[in-house]
C-alpha cells in the first residue's frame, strides 16, 4: 500500500470514484525516514513531514478533525470508530537554563518575564525553578531543539536581533612583531 512514512500507491489514492475511505494517523521515526528517503530517492511532503518532526500529541485529535471535515465536506454516511494499534509513551524533552546563560551567550540584558513570555510564545512550556533558573519543556514538534544554547537562538530569533548591541570585545592590545622562525625564514631569503 505505501513506503511507510515516504509514500503511498497510486492505486490506494482517492479518485471520485472511490466509495470507502480508511484514514490513518501515525508517526514514523526522523533520521531513519530521512535515510530510507535519501536511499531510494524519494522525497514527499510526508517524509519531510515525519524528518522535521510532527507533534505526536495531537494524532488522535487530527484524525477526529479529518474525519468531520470528510462528513461535513464529502457528505461521508457513516464514520467508524478508530481502531488504536500502538501508543507512543514518550517524555517530553526538558531543559534546565537560566536568565543569566540567555542574557551572557546573546550579550543582551533581557529580564525574566521578557525571556519567558518569548518561550511562552513560542510553545514552551515553563516551570520556574527560582528567580533565575527555569526549565523549559519543548514542544513535541521541536525536535531542532536539543539544549540551552537553542533556547537563547529561539529568545533573539523572536525578539530580534537588533536588540543585541554591536560591539567589539574588550581585549588588550600588544604591539605586533614578526615570530622567531618568520625572522629565520627572512634572514635565509635574503641570504638567497
């Protein structure tokens, strides 16, 4: 019927002639659809889908959406219920950081509520730990997201990078001189 994940037959697709529908939510696994994809030379919205990571949350919820949407929209007679063949038991990926890490690694002084409400925005979930540290929970469909640097990258992309000052870092200056082996190298050159 389908290259799980990659693609399906054409002689499963729905034409105007087809009378029984079967609908299917799944999730299949990033790096090994990237692979299959790249090894077979097949590429679909659905393996780009599953490589960048979908929101496993929400499989049931999407296939009730469809699923009133082929009622409502094709005038489908009758809706069965859904047949539930594996869960996915999975932890959300947490994070501890702080204010302090995100305001050092932008070079900006952005304050709490700023950094948290971004994180916020941006479907993180937050659990404050004190005045300066806090985990954030990624979303499910975030799986670019793999630590704290990532956190800060997500702060200024959203923010925006006009907000951190341009500015040369503080260094001591030393008066520049040739090295001894440049020295020996010359001395050679224009005994040559």
């Amino acid at each position: 019927v389908s290259i799980a994940g990659i693609m399906g037959l054409k002689n499963v697709e729905v034409t105007n002639e087809t009378k029984n529908i079967v609908m299917e939510a799944a999730t299949f696994y990033g790096p090994r659809i990237r692979k299959t994809s790249s090894r077979l030379g097949l590429s679909s919205d659905s393996s780009i889908r599953f490589i960048k990571g979908i929101d496993k949350d929400n499989l049931k919820k999407v296939l009730i959406i469809a699923s009133n949407l082929v009622k409502d929209i094709a005038n489908a007679q009758k809706i069965s219920e859904s047949i539930v063949f594996d869960t996915i038991d999975h932890q959300r990926k947490e994070i501890e950081c702080s204010i302090q890490y995100i305001n050092n690694r932008l070079g900006t002084n952005f304050d709490k509520i700023t950094i948290l409400d971004t994180l916020k925005t941006l479907y993180f979930d937050i659990k404050e730990i004190d005045d300066n540290k806090f985990i954030a929970i990624v979303p499910d469909f975030r799986i670019d997201v793999e630590g704290k640097a990532d956190l800060s990258e997500e702060v200024i992309r959203y923010l925006g990078f006009d907000n951190v000052k341009s500015a040369l870092p503080l260094m001591e200056t030393t008066i520049g001189q040739r090295s001894l082996e440049d020295n020996k190298l010359n001395v050679i050159r224009d005994y040559l």
